[in-house]
C-alpha cells in the first residue's frame, strides 16, 4: 500500500522510469491517470462505447509493449495521446462507423460521456437557427463528418471538440504544423460545402 500512495506522488516521468524496469504496480498507476483521459479521446473520434472500451485497451497494451521506447525529452501525455490517436484512426480505416451524433454518444452511460461525445454545432453554425433547421444542420454535419478523412477528423475534433491548439493537435497527432493547419482547413472547407445546400 506504502508503494501505491508513493507512486501516486510521483512525477509521470518517474513513474515511466519505474515502469520501463518493470515494475507493475508503475504500469497500474499510467493507467490510474491516464485512463479517463484516453477514454474519453478515442470516444469522441469513434463514438461508440464498447468500441471505444476495446481501443483504449489495446493502447495501453501498445504502451506496455513500447514503454522502453519512450524519450523522457517527451511529455508521456503527448506520447501517450499519440498513440490512442493513431489507434483509433487505423480503427476508422479499417471501418466505416456511423457517423457523429450531434447529441453524444448513443452509448454514453454518463452526461460526462455524453458531453465528450458531442460536437458544438457553434463552431460551424453562423446565425441562429430555428429548432427544425437546427436538427437538419445536425443531420447535415453528422454526415459530413463521416465523409471526412480519418485524419482530417482528428484534426477537426480535437480543434473544435477539445479546443486543442494547433501546436497540441501536431504534437499529439505527430504531424508538422502547416500538415494540421491545411488538414483543418480543408476539413472546414469540406464541412462548408456539404453544408451549403442546408444553409442556403
């Protein structure tokens, strides 16, 4: 119990250090902090609960497997946050999901999963809509985001879902800045016109 409530004290860094020579109880507390965290991200990109529950496992056996490859010249959230992303991102390659709903989740069990879950129609809507109008835009952008590229809906739900920076998006995502800046872009830019029949 003594090394549990000691490790809980440590600095992350410390933590991986203990974890890389093998000490279980390091790896437990990784996970004690990091798994929320990581829930909640691969939710919002594949949006469905047991899915999520079965990624977020296997990062964490990615992250096991490779511990002795991290750089400490890294944040362990970065690194760790990366390979969640990637994760989910082959997971969305490998099979289409339906798309986003734009009231969470439909298996979200919590309204903290639930408020993870959902996209802000703010971002994208510019004037105020009526109730009717306001479902159709919903339906609307449920369905241009599926139609985006894995990595362009990252970039695009970590900007607007996480209010991630720009810089966070590439450290987490492992790309070059402008990559995430023209990826946003373009994912905006494919959001507009898909929306254009429904706004005009």
């Amino acid at each position: 119990m003594a090394l549990i409530d000691e490790l809980a004290t440590l600095p992350d860094a410390d933590v991986v250090r203990l974890a890389q020579q093998g000490r279980e109880a390091a790896f437990r507390e990784l996970i004690r902090r990091y798994e929320r965290p990581v829930f909640s991200l691969i939710l919002r990109m594949v949006r469905d609960r047991e899915t999520t529950e079965d990624l977020a496992q296997d990062t964490f056996i990615k992250v096991l497997n490779h511990i002795d490859r991290y750089s400490p010249e890294f944040k362990f959230s970065s690194w760790l946050f990366k390979i969640a992303n990637n994760v989910a991102i082959d997971f969305l390659r490998r099979r289409r999901l339906e798309t986003v709903s734009m009231d969470g989740s439909p298996h979200a069990s919590s309204q903290a999963e639930i408020d993870a879950s959902s996209f802000d129609v703010e971002a994208i809507q510019e004037t105020p809509l009526e109730e009717m109008e306001a479902k159709e835009l919903g339906s609307a952008i449920e369905r241009a985001i599926g139609l985006l590229r894995p990595e362009y809906r990252a970039c695009i739900l970590l900007r607007h879902v996480e209010g991630r920076s720009y810089e966070e998006i590439a450290t987490t995502l492992d790309l070059p800045l402008g990559t995430v800046k023209t990826y946003i872009h373009r994912a905006r830019h494919e959001l507009r016109r898909a929306l254009e029949p429904i706004r005009d």
